[in-house]
C-alpha cells in the first residue's frame, strides 16, 4: 500500500540520530507532526471551500432564532414555533457539519498507524512504570498518540501566525460577523436591570 518514496520519507526522521530509541522519539515527533499538519490542512481546505455554504446556515440560523424572538415577544406563539424549529434545523446543519470538519482533521491517525504497524508491529516499548490495563510494555500507538496530542496542542500556539492558517484566521472572523442573536425576551430586562443598579 505504502510506495517506496513515502517510505523512504518517513522513516528517515528514524534514521538521523545513531541511537535507536532516540531514533524512534524523533522520527514518531516528526511522523505525529506530519498528521497534525495534513489534518489541519485537510480542514482548512474545507472552510475555504464551503464558507459560503456555512455563511448562509449561520445567517439563516440568526435570522430565524431572531424572527422566533420576536414572536415571542409580540405573544405569537404559533410564530415562534414556526421560526424556531426553523433555527434549531439551521443549529443542527451547522452543528453537523462543524463535526465532519472536526472529524476531517483526523484522517491522517489510521494511516499513520497503518504505516507504523508495518514498521514497528511486535516491537515492546518499555515504560518507566506500569499502566492499567497495559501493564509495564506498550506498543508503537501508545508513544504515537501521545506525540501527536503534544503536536496538536504546540501546533493550536503557533496556528494562526502561520502565513496561510492567518488567512484562514480572516475567513473564520468574516463568518463570526453578521447580525447578533437577540437574547429571550426575559433575560434582556434582567441585563437593563442590572446595568441601572
């Protein structure tokens, strides 16, 4: 499944130190960076490509909540119905498909450990003191999974100084604008309340 060049790539991070464990540490940092950056890439692709498509839920979301607030307010309750199913339909797409976006990031895990898997399957890795359920060895997954949660959480600080993330930075606070949500009719009186006292 893996052409040659691929392999060749990845497991030359293993290679560059003469220690074997240090070795394995780099090139599994390397591979787990390889993932984040493929994943965030992946995602960033796909806001750049469907950001019309998730501008117009996001406004009809808004608009419809707030055409269901003003019902409430005017005592219309069949309106509010109406309007407010509609909103929680809009809630629900954007919902959704914020999730497929989330899960987009994830792709390059299994093939990751597939890759791996060829490499370093029945190779031990001794930990320093024993986990539940694993006992005191772990395979090549435990310390891949553990590098690429440092990656992505190093990757989160750096993201949007990044000259092509900082873009997608852009477009994310161009879809953030637009019109506000009007809060329930109740909890604004309560905000001008406490504002006077």
């Amino acid at each position: 499944m893996w052409p040659e060049w691929m392999d060749a790539l990845l497991i030359y991070g293993y290679r560059v130190p003469e220690n074997p464990w240090l070795g394995f540490y780099l090139g599994t940092a390397v591979l787990a960076l390889l993932a984040v950056l493929c994943g965030e890439l992946t995602m960033a692709s796909a806001l750049l490509i469907n950001r019309k498509f998730i501008r117009d839920h996001n406004e009809e979301m808004v608009k419809m909540h707030n055409l269901s607030m003003e019902a409430l307010e005017l005592g219309d309750k069949a309106g509010y119905t109406a309007c407010n199913k509609q909103a929680n339909d809009a809630f629900g797409r954007s919902f959704f498909y914020q999730i497929a976006l989330g899960a987009g990031m994830l792709w390059p895990i299994p093939l990751a450990l597939d890759w791996m898997g060829k490499r370093f399957s029945g190779v031990p890795f001794e930990l320093p003191f024993p986990l539940p359920f694993a006992g005191n060895r772990v395979g090549y997954a435990f310390p891949f999974l553990l590098f690429y949660i440092l990656m992505r959480i190093l990757f989160k600080q750096v993201r949007w100084r990044l000259p092509f993330f900082r873009g997608i930075h852009v477009h994310l606070k161009e879809l953030g604008k637009g019109a506000e949500m009007r809060p329930l009719p109740g909890a604004r009186r309560k905000k001008d309340r406490r504002v006077e006292a």
